[in-house]
C-alpha cells in the first residue's frame, strides 16, 4: 500500500510540474506602489504612483522622456495596460539601448506607438531615435479602430528571435522581421511637448508583466509582414503568397525591356543588390530598362531601394512592350528621384514627378518621416487591387491612392506626356519594369503578392 501510495504521489508531482512548464510565466515588472526596478533617462516628464498605476506628466521644452527598467529583455511576451489623454502621443519602447556613444545617451530602439490621433497608428513599431517607422498601421488599416480613446487599452509585445509582432486589445496590429537589435530594456514613453504647449497631459500605465520562458506566441494572422532580412521570405510570408520576384543572386526572371536576355552592361548584381550603374543620365541609353518574364494583373509589389545624389529612376507595371518608345519603355511609373537634386522634381505639373509620386499624372503626399536621404534604403509598396484601385507607399506613409479606368484617371492621362499612347495604364496585366536612366540606383529585396 506505500508503495502504491509512493508511486501515485511521484505521478501527481510529475503531472503538476508539467503543467507548470507548459503554464505562462507571468512576472510582474510594476509593484503598485512605488517606481523599484525602474529608471528615467533623457527628459524630465514626471513619473509618479498613483492608485496602483504609474503616471506620467508632460513638462515644457522637455525631450522625450523614458521610465525604463533596469534589467535587458531579449525574448518575452510584454503586456500591460494605459490609458492616454487623447491630445498627446506616447509609446513602449522594447528591446531599446541608451548610450554615452550615440548621440550622447538618447534612448533608441523599437517602440509600439501610442497614437490617440486621427491617424490611428497605434500599435505600428517605430524605431526611435534610429530608422524611423518600420511597420505604420497604413500596413493594416483593420487594426486601426483597435485602441479606443478615453479607456483603459490592453497592449501585448510578443519578441521571440527576429520576430516581433504587436496586439491592440487582442487585435494583431504589426508582424516585423528584423535582426538588428535582439536585447534591450523596456520603457514607457512621455513624449515631448514644445515651450509653448499647454504642460500636464498625463498617460497611465498598470498591470505590467513579462514572461521570458515557456514563450507561447498567439496564432500568426495574415496581416501584411514587413522583412527587414534583405531578400529573405519569413514563414509568415510563404504562408501568404509572397514570393521574390528576384532572388538576390543572378538574372533569373528577368530580361531587358523589348529583349530577349539580360542586358550585357548597365547593371550589376553584388553582394544581394542589384544595381543600375551611372552612365550619362539619359533614358536607356546604358543597359536599358530590365522587365519581369511574368505578367501581373492584381498584385502587391515591395522592393528596397537606394538612391546617388541627384539620382532618378523609377518601379513601373502594366508595362506591355506593345508601344514603341526612343526612351524608356512604357507603363504607370513610382517615381524613384532625389528631389533636391535633380531638375525633374520642378518639371511636370504640381509635383507629380517628384519621389513615389504616379510619374507626371499623381503626386505623391510630402511628409518629412517619408523621406530618406541619398545613401539609406527605402521601403517601396504599390498595391493594385482586383477593383483598379492602386496605391503607392513610401517608408510606411500612403503617399498616393487612386483608381484606373475612371473619369478622373482618364483626364489625368489627357493632360500628361501618355496623351498620345492609346490605352496607356489600362492592359489587364503587364510586367514590372526597373528603370535605367543612367544614374547609380540599388534594388534588393524585390518581393510580390498576387491578390
């Protein structure tokens, strides 16, 4: 009888530790009654305990302000609650450094954006003080009615290798793949306000915790996945449908425009770029242009691109080769250009050949966080929808949306340089083309969807 009762006790220990293993391990990161395990850096908002949650306060002609703690994550599972004042913005940031060697200790690293605005982009991931937006909500418009203002909000970080994903009270709102930074603190975000701004505006923070073993992630959504891996598919993008459209090594896939191989010079491919090499700036009077071997109807296109100084190129699709051009070959056209630089950004009408605009018909929207200097990557996007609706990313922000085949369009295509091509913009699928207009321009990481 001992033995039997020795033998069933070892199972029911066994049983119980199990489950423990298999359990969450929530460990609570704010005690409720003071700011232990906690430290400010950078400005000086006022973090004080109140009712069992931590208060910050926005001071005058302060910067950014951070409560972070004083111990590093790496992979975890973040979840805590806030509640905001709907005129100020705020954020957690993760996985984020501060250093006496850059830029003399101002916090940087990935941050999840509490944005009570109009523009309803919280839970996108920016990268403070560093790369600047690398997943806006403009990515999933779905998960913008997610935070609700005036109410406490639920938000959870899920950070496990390279992955990083967010949810807004249980709505899957950003997927990044990114290696960086894979360590770091976590902090809560005042954001600054000017010296002539009203001072005061409070956001509140409770029931923080984290778990750092037994990490069990919420089921993967289709939500739109930006990859900062250069010409990489995550699992999450296979899942999805995406594919490289070049696979970072060779010419497969690709031939020149109205021939029958790839261009014996103009372009070069280095380690994972493919390149347009500087020539004299004329329209295919190099290499010449280089187009897909595959046609594409309804589709969403990502590439990575990176401009020379007074640089021009441009992504364009539904190219047919059905029109004879003495430049480049035709087709809708994202404008690649550095508009400082080059004269092209002052010609056409209202800015519609300026960076991302639909070349001499749209111009795209200017926002200072878009843009990228000569030299740093960019982040393209055009999406084309079975309706004709099409739209034009830059760097996270929708820079131009419009339809073709409508009134307006047509009008649009009456006043431009396409005036003349019959048809032009309207082929049910075409190829997408990569411009030389003989100035240095990087490609990699050239992806598409069909939808």
């Amino acid at each position: 009888m001992r033995y039997f009762i020795f033998v069933v006790a070892l199972g029911l220990l066994a049983t119980n530790l199990f489950a423990q293993q298999g359990k969450e391990q929530w460990v609570s990161l704010f005690n409720g009654r003071d700011l232990k395990g906690w430290k400010q850096l950078n400005g000086k908002a006022s973090y004080v305990v109140k009712d069992g949650a931590i208060v910050g306060t926005t001071v005058s002609n302060e910067p950014n302000s951070f409560l972070a703690t004083e111990k590093n994550y790496t992979d975890f599972i973040l979840e805590l609650e806030f509640m905001v004042d709907p005129s100020m913005n705020s954020g957690i940031q993760f996985r984020s450094e501060s250093k006496a060697d850059y830029l003399n200790g101002k916090v940087h690293g990935y941050q999840m954006e509490i944005d009570p605005s109009k523009r309803a982009w919280s839970g996108g991931i920016y990268d403070e003080g560093r790369r600047l937006w690398l997943y806006s909500l403009e990515y999933n418009e779905a998960a913008k009615p997610a935070f609700k203002n005036n109410q406490w909000n639920k938000y959870r970080i899920e950070c496990m290798g390279k992955s990083v994903r967010t949810f807004v009270n249980g709505i899957p709102a950003a997927h990044l793949e990114d290696s960086m930074l894979t360590s770091g603190f976590i902090a809560l975000q005042v954001h600054s306000i000017g010296k002539d701004e009203q001072p005061g505006k409070q956001i509140k923070w409770r029931n923080i915790r984290i778990q750092t073993t037994n990490l069990q992630p919420k089921k993967a959504a289709p939500i739109f996945v930006v990859n900062l891996q250069p010409n990489t598919l995550s699992p999450s993008e296979q899942l999805q449908g995406v594919q490289l459209l070049w696979n970072g090594v060779d010419t497969k896939g690709w031939r020149g425009a109205h021939k029958n191989t790839f261009p014996e010079k103009g372009w070069q491919i280095k380690e994972g770029v493919l390149s347009v090499l500087k020539s004299d700036g004329g329209e295919s009077t190099n290499g010449g242009d280089i187009v897909t071997e595959d046609l594409f109807g309804s589709f969403e296109l990502q590439f990575e691109f990176r401009i020379t100084p007074g640089a021009n190129s441009g992504v364009k699709y539904f190219v047919t080769e059905q029109e004879q051009s003495a430049g480049s070959a035709i087709g809708l056209e994202y404008q690649i250009l550095d508009d400082d630089a080059h004269p092209d950004a002052k010609m056409g009408a209202v800015g519609n050949r300026t960076m991302a605009s639909l070349y001499d018909l749209i111009p795209s929207l200017k926002m200072s966080q878009s843009r990228r200097k000569p030299g740093e990557w960019n982040k393209g996007i055009i999406r084309v929808y079975p309706d004709n609706r099409i739209e034009h990313f830059l760097n996270g922000y929708k820079v131009v949306e419009y339809q073709r085949g409508t009134p307006v369009f047509y009008a649009l295509v009456a006043r431009s340089k396409y005036a003349n091509w019959k048809n032009f913009g309207m082929a049910e699928k075409g190829r997408i083309l990569l411009q030389d207009h003989g100035d240095a321009v990087d490609f990699r990481s050239i992806k598409i969807r069909k939808l």
